[in-house]
C-alpha cells in the first residue's frame, strides 16, 4: 500500500477520520466516538492499511471563540 494521508475532524462527541491514498481515492471513513479505545482502535486500522508505509496525519479542531472575546 503506498503513502496514506489521513486527516481528523475532531469534535465534542466524536471525531471524524477520512483517509486517502497517493491517488486520492479515499481508502477510509469512519466516524469515531470521543473516547480513547475507539480513538486508539481508530489509529491502528489507519495504521494496518498502511502496511509500514509513512502516514501524514492532519486534524482539524475548531474552537469557537467565548462570547464578548472579540470585543
């Protein structure tokens, strides 16, 4: 399997990870609940398509700003 990248939209209750190939054919797409052992479970089958080849990982994690903070 060649280079996989994979990206993470992280949120409250759950994260959500897409992954492509050099291609750009998606090779995964999973949803994910906010917990560590689904998160962990998430990252190994990444991981194992892999076959040892590199894996650029990238997330996205919105903030929303508090109210009254920008001014």
């Amino acid at each position: 399997m060649p280079e996989l990248w994979a990206g993470i939209d992280a949120g409250k209750a759950a994260h959500h990870c897409t992954v492509i190939d050099t291609n750009g054919a998606k090779v995964l797409s999973r949803r994910a609940p906010n917990n560590e052992p689904e998160l962990l479970e998430l990252m190994g089958d990444v991981l194992a398509l892999a076959q040892d080849s590199p894996v650029t990982w990238a997330a996205c994690v919105r903030r929303r700003p508090r109210p009254g903070a920008w001014g």
